[in-house]
C-alpha cells in the first residue's frame, strides 16, 4: 500500500518518477449552500460572535432556514462561505448589490480560527464586491463597543462617516448603544487588484 508524498517541485523519487506536492487553495468565496446552514449556525450562535451582532439571540434552526429562503429570493442579496486552504473559516454577506451601487456587508470568522482570518476573509470579499459585483461604495455599521470590528474597519481603509448615537436598544431593554457608521469607495479601495467578470 502506497502513500502521498510531499517533496519540494522538481525532486525526484528513488524509482526515477517526480514527485508532486498537495497544492492547496488560496482563499476563497462561494455561494453558501443549505448544507452550510448548521455549520453557519453554529458559529453564529456561539457567545465569542453573537454577542457583538444587533441580534443577540440563538438563532433557532427553523428561523435560520426560513432566513436562509428570503435571502436566496432576493436578487440583490449575496452570501458567501470564506475558505481557508479549502476549510471553511466565516461568513460574509451583502446587500443592496447592484453594479455601481452602494451595498451594506456583514460577516464573522469561525470561533477559534487562526489569527489573520478575519483580515483574509475581508480583503477577498472585498475584492469581489469591487470586482466581480462592481460595487460603488460598501457600508458597515458596527456597535460603537465592539472594539475589534472598528479597529477591523479601519486596517481595511474604510472611512468613519458618522455615528448614530444611542441608536441600538439592548434586548433587554435596559440600554442604547451607539453605531458607527463606515464606508469604502472602490476608488479608495487599497487592497489587492479588484476581481473582475470573467
């Protein structure tokens, strides 16, 4: 019984044939499907994610799918799975997509992935929605407490354009919050060359 064998590209093996080395994917985007809705799920009901999202209740598996229906019916909605060497590593969806036009986004990272994922994961969203999808303009809104996703914002060159203040209401009722508001121009955009339309 024979086994796969990593080698550096141009060695050869003992027997005279040359090696091959397990290439692995660079990061990617694709449509999330049904079958990733448990998955999704699960990252977006544990406490590290949702306690930074508008909504902070478990998502109950019923209301995911019913969710899941109205996005797949509404042409200017995209979601997508990030994937890490072929491993799913966070999600990320927009809406308002239209070419030219100005579109709001949101995303998480799985809990526990390798620090940088969230950066990955944003760069090539990004890079489809100025590319492929010809967006003019991505909007986020981010609670004003939640440190990392302003500091996440800012690395990617997005421009603070305001903040809404006490504009979200806890589910307990018992305080606001402010959100602040964030925008990126494509022609601002100072990531990787932008996707484009095959």
């Amino acid at each position: 019984r024979t086994h796969p064998v990593r080698n550096r590209p141009g060695t050869r093996c003992r027997a005279g044939r040359p090696l091959t080395t397990m290439t692995i994917p660079a990061d990617t985007l694709r449509p999330l499907a049904e079958a990733d809705l448990p998955l999704v799920r699960s990252w977006r009901n544990h406490p590290i994610v949702r306690q930074h999202m508008f909504s902070t209740h478990a998502i109950a598996e019923d209301e995911h799918r019913q969710w899941f229906a109205r996005q797949q019916a509404d042409p200017t909605r995209r979601l997508w799975l990030f994937l890490r060497g072929g491993q799913p590593m966070g999600f990320v969806h927009f809406s308002g997509v239209a070419p030219g036009g100005v579109a709001e986004w949101g995303f998480y990272a799985a809990p526990g992935a390798p620090k940088g994922t969230g950066r990955a994961l944003g760069l090539a969203a990004l890079a489809r929605a100025f590319g492929t999808e010809q967006l003019h303009k991505v909007c986020g809104q981010v609670l004003a407490g939640n440190t990392a996703s302003l500091a996440f914002h800012r690395r990617l060159g997005f421009a603070e354009e305001g903040v809404l203040r006490q504009q979200h209401r806890s589910a307990d009722g018992a305080h606001y919050h402010d959100v602040v508001c964030f925008g990126l121009l494509r022609a601002d955009w100072p990531g990787p060359e932008p996707e484009t339309a095959p």
